[in-house]
C-alpha cells in the first residue's frame, strides 16, 4: 500500500510540472469550504457524521489544470464508544459507562491536483467546468477516549467508580484523497466549487474488545461540500 501513495505522490508532482506547458492565463486563488465529513470501514463503527471547514490556495497555470493546497479542521465528537455496553463476566450482564467521552480531531494539509474537463469553460462567467481531484498530504488526528468501567473487575457488585485509565492516540500520518468536483464561474475571477471526496489515512486507533470496537488499521472519510473561491490572474 505505502508504494501505490508514493505512485499517486509521484503523478502529483509530474502533473504540477507539466502543468505551464500551455501557453495561457495563469491564476492564482483563494478560497473557502465547508463539508460533511462522513466515516466509513473500521471508522464508521466509533463515530458518525462532522462538519470539515478550511481554505485553499491555488495555482493554475492553465485553463486545464490547478495545484493547490489545502487546509482542514475536522472534530467528531460523542463517538459511539460513549453508548456501547460490554458484558462483564461475573454476572453475564451488560454494563454501560455513564461517564464515557469519546471525540478525535482532525488538522490536514494536503497538496491537490485539479484536472479539469472542458477546461475552455474555466475563467468564463456563466461557464461551469467539472474536474478530477487528486491529493497526497497528512492528517494529524488526536484521538480521546475516558470515563469507560474498569470490565476487569473480579467482586460483584461491579464498582462504576473504577474506570480504565483514559486513552489518546496521536499521530501525524500520510494521507490520499481522490474525487470529483465542479466549478461554477459567477464571474471570470469568482467561482462556486462544489467537491466530493474519498480521504484514505495511513493512521490507526486503539481497539477496546470488551466493548466490541477492533483496532481501526486506516482511518477512511467521504466529505461533500461546497466553496468560494477568488481567482486574481497572475504575472
């Protein structure tokens, strides 16, 4: 998996090169987003939904394609960790943790690049061209989880004074995006962006077996959302 990143790293950069062989308007951007961030696979069973707010800075040295980098905060709280019960063996019962807090938060910075179809659109006012999105980057997540019952317990009645010690996991990790996107241009220099994405992060997450949540080997998230972006053309 670590050579299909560096792949997908490596094509980034040949496209950002290889990007000013055309002979046209360059730009320069900024802009703003706001998505739905969605868990999916080994996330998907400790948390739900977020919202993801951050900008872009982008070049464009055609109509065809953009480099950009990217900013995003994204925090998940009230993770489903906080509502599972585990069964404690002295009794056979099932057993919450009315205190239990469980969130993760995310900062990312990833590098993209924009291919666009119908490029002969872009930068023309009433025009919308849609495009390829493709990103490599990291994502630092730090993730908390406390208040869980102590389940080792040996002597009824179970104490829910006892708890496990409280738990983080942080790290920064490598990270890849695909997607697809579509600009919409209000004006040669002011465009809608609306964008879908795929975010796969070659991070991990502790399991808690008692409580039935396995080790999250890679931390997998769609996001949908929208953005507005200032284009100024370039010297």
């Amino acid at each position: 998996m670590n050579q299909r990143l560096w792949v997908v790293t490596a094509g980034l950069a040949l496209l950002a090169s290889g990007a000013g062989a055309q002979e046209e308007a360059r730009w320069v951007g900024i802009g703003g987003f706001a998505s739905y961030n969605r868990p999916v696979m080994g996330m998907q069973s400790r948390f739900e939904q977020a919202g993801k707010f951050g900008g872009t800075f982008s070049y464009s040295p055609s109509a065809r394609r953009t480099v950009e980098v990217e900013y995003h905060h994204s925090s998940f709280g009230s993770g489903k960790l906080e509502k599972r019960m585990f069964t404690w063996q002295v009794d056979g019962k099932s057993y919450d943790s009315p205190g239990a807090k469980s969130d993760i938060i995310f900062d990312s910075v990833l590098f993209n690049a924009l291919i666009r179809k119908r490029a002969q659109n872009a930068f023309v006012q009433g025009k919308a061209t849609p495009y390829l999105a493709f990103g490599t980057g990291f994502f630092h997540y730090v993730s908390h989880v406390s208040g869980l019952i102590y389940p080792g317990q040996s002597k009824a009645p179970l104490s829910q004074v006892i708890k496990l010690n409280p738990s983080r996991d942080r790290r920064t990790a490598l990270a890849v995006s695909v997607g697809v996107g579509l600009e919409v241009f209000a004006s040669k220099s002011f465009a809608f962006d609306l964008r879908g994405r795929y975010n796969f992060v070659l991070g991990e997450l502790r399991p808690f077996e008692d409580w039935g949540v396995k080790k999250a080997a890679s931390l997998n998230m769609i996001d949908v959302g929208a953005g507005l972006k200032l284009y100024f053309k370039a010297k």
